[in-house]
C-alpha cells in the first residue's frame, strides 16, 4: 500500500485520486486480516471503532465488504468511535464503581 502510495505521488497524480486509492487499499487491506483472522478464530460480528472509522469513506468500504462476506458489522451510531466514546465509557465505569462499590 504505501509503495503504491508513493509511486502515485511520483507520478504526479492528483491528491484526490491518490487519496481515493489510499482509502480503497487500507479498507481492502483492513478486509483482509479480517478474513485471515476468520480462518484462524470463526466469528461472525466485527466491530469498527477507533478514530480511523470516523472517516465515513473508510468505514463505508469496510461495512461494505464485509458485510458482503456474510459479517454483521458493527459501528457507532450516538456516541462517536474515538476518544470521545471512550471518554464516555471510562466515566460509566467510574459511575458504576461510585454506585457499587467492590467488596
């Protein structure tokens, strides 16, 4: 992929093309490990988070493919995949810990 990226800039085409082919070749390779990690683990649910799924062309190439692979894909819908869910997981942690206390 990043071969791929740097001949691209070598040959002088347009940062919107290079940036398309970019986002096809990391979801395609993100689609990839999954499959691999599928032969060596079964499972059927993936889940996208993480910063990178908050750009939709990614996180729209990888649902797409796999999802066409017979994968329930899920992802964020109310609060955001990056450290802002995470922000929001870590203080329902300390909530439940405030209201239950461990013995």
């Amino acid at each position: 992929m990043w071969q791929a990226l740097i001949a691209d800039l070598q040959q002088g085409l347009c940062k919107v093309e290079i940036a398309a082919r970019f986002h096809v070749g990391l979801a395609r390779s993100i689609v990839q490990m999954t499959d691999v990690l599928y032969h060596h683990h079964p499972f059927t649910h993936v889940a996208l988070t993480g910063g990178v799924f908050q750009n939709l062309v990614l996180q729209q190439q990888v649902t797409q493919h796999l999802t066409a692979m017979g994968f329930t894909v899920l992802s964020h819908h109310i609060v955001p995949p990056n450290d802002g869910g995470l922000s929001l997981g870590q203080a329902a942690i300390a909530a439940a810990r405030a209201i239950f206390p461990q013995k």
